[in-house]
C-alpha cells in the first residue's frame, strides 16, 4: 500500500479544518497563521509517525509470512523424506 502521501493529506486536512475555524471565530491574522502554522507541524510529525508505525508492522507481517512459508514448504519435505525410509 502506497503510504507516501499520507502525512501530507493529514497536514492538509487538520489545517483546512483549522483555516476554517479560526475564520468563524474571527481571530487576527497573526493568530491565524500562528495557529494554521503549528497545527500543519503538529500533524506533519504525527502523520510521519504514523506512516512509519504503519510500514514497521508491514515489514514485521512479510517477515513474518515469509518465515511461516519456508516452514510450510520444508514440512512436505519431511514427510515424504519419513515416508521413503519407511518402505
């Protein structure tokens, strides 16, 4: 799954979120865009954090796929290797 963009659509999101309320309740613009400017931070970190929590795991489940795989694909192998030196 493509992740690459996913910081910067909650950055984008939190900050159209707060444009918009900082725009009803009439700040200044200052405080405008010191908050808009904090808020686009704070999401910016959090959503890197998230994509990369989110690619950890990814990596933990193919690692841990590819493990059980081999596992699967020697077991018929012993099977059969058991099965021959029985007859």
């Amino acid at each position: 799954m493509n992740r690459k963009n996913l910081p910067l659509l909650l950055m984008l999101v939190a900050g159209a979120i707060t444009s918009i309320i900082t725009f009803i309740q009439k700040y200044t613009m200052i405080a405008k865009l010191v908050s808009l400017f904090i808020v686009l931070l704070v999401f910016y970190i959090l959503g890197s954090v998230l994509k990369w929590t989110l690619d950890f795991f990814d990596r933990q489940n193919e690692e841990r796929l590819k493990e059980e795989g081999e596992v699967i694909e020697k077991e018929p192998e012993n099977i059969m290797g058991e099965n021959s030196s029985e007859s």
